[in-house]
C-alpha cells in the first residue's frame, strides 16, 4: 500500500471512531410538550406524575413550534402558556400556574 493510501485508510478510521464516538456520547433532548384536559398547554424538559384528575397529555417537542403546533391541532381547543416561569416544577389548573 502506498504512503497515500495508508494515510486516506487511517484518516477514514479515525473519522469513523470520532463519529462513532460522539454519536454515543449524545443524548437527546428530553423537553415535551404538556398538556392538561382544559386545553392549556406549556413547554417541559421532564415528565413528572401529574395529578391524574388534570388529565395531562404528553407531546413531543415538535409541538414547541408555532407553526408545527398550528398545523397539527387546526381546530382543537388548545391554549398555548408561554409566560415566564419554572415551566418544570408545575402545572396549569384553571389556566392558573399551580408550583410543585
């Protein structure tokens, strides 16, 4: 094998190592979408045990999208909370922020 060839076959495995390596090492993210039976629904990176009389519902996070999210629920009665609170240490009842 020639100077070159062994120089592209080893740079080739260190690329397939590298990639191999971060691909084990990554992890995917956890955040949800939430959703009580009232219709209000916020952004979470947990899933906690909800109060079942809330009737929560668990969707991915592609529902964080507007667009996505409105695309998808056309025509559901679904109210969208994004104020500014610890989105992971509660939930809505009520559309009032109830904290764990």
């Amino acid at each position: 094998m020639t100077r070159i060839g062994k120089l592209l076959t080893y740079g080739a495995i260190a690329a397939a190592v590298t990639v191999g390596g971060l691909a084990t090492i990554s992890t995917a993210a956890s955040a949800r979408v939430v959703c009580n039976r009232a219709g209000d629904c916020w952004h979470t990176h947990a899933r906690y045990n909800y109060p079942n009389t809330l009737g929560i519902r668990f969707y991915s996070d592609r529902y964080a999208n507007e667009r996505y999210r409105n695309r998808h629920w056309h025509g559901d009665n679904h109210n969208w909370r994004d104020e500014h609170h610890d989105r992971d240490r509660g939930y809505y009842r009520d559309g009032a922020w109830i904290t764990f």
